[in-house]
C-alpha cells in the first residue's frame, strides 16, 4: 500500500514502470475559465454611435450572452437577469 499524502507531509513519487513520459498530463491553468470573448460593449462611452437604437442593441447583445452588467462611465447599468420560464398553461399567467 502506498503513502498518502496528510498533514502537509510530503510523499515522494513512486516510480513508473517503462521510465517515459507517456503518462504525464498537462498541467491546467486557472486563467483559462476566466477567458470569455467580450460580445458588445463593456462600456458605453465607447460606442461609435450614440443613440436609442446603439444603446438598446448593446445592452440585448450583452444580454443573450449573459452579460447583465454594463457601463456607461461611471455609472453601472443592469439588466434583468431572469428569462421568461412560461411552464404554466396561459391561462395560470
């Protein structure tokens, strides 16, 4: 029965039969989940063109993408997160 690994104990390896690589796997980052192309607009004082239509389709951009929170300077707008869940028959509504 190997050691295992308790109380801050360190257990050295045990070594591998055949002595290659093959069985190395690639160590994950943790940045990678954090990657998420930007859809829109962060901040709206970027936009090219300002007006009701620019704004709106901005914020329903971000929106279907899940992306509730936007800027306008300093200012942080958000959006209703929750999407229509129509499971009950018309007329319950």
């Amino acid at each position: 029965m190997a050691p295992s690994k308790k109380a801050g104990k360190k257990v050295a390896a045990a070594p591998k039969k055949g002595g290659g690589q093959a069985g190395k796997v690639a160590k994950a980052d943790w940045k990678e989940g954090f990657k998420k192309k930007q859809v829109g607009v962060s901040d709206m004082t970027l936009l090219t063109t300002i007006s009701n239509e620019s704004i709106n389709e901005n914020l329903q951009k971000r929106w279907t993408n899940a992306e509730i929170y936007t800027y306008i300077g300093a200012v942080l707008i958000s959006v209703n997160p929750f999407r229509g869940q129509f499971a009950l028959p018309v007329s319950h509504r």
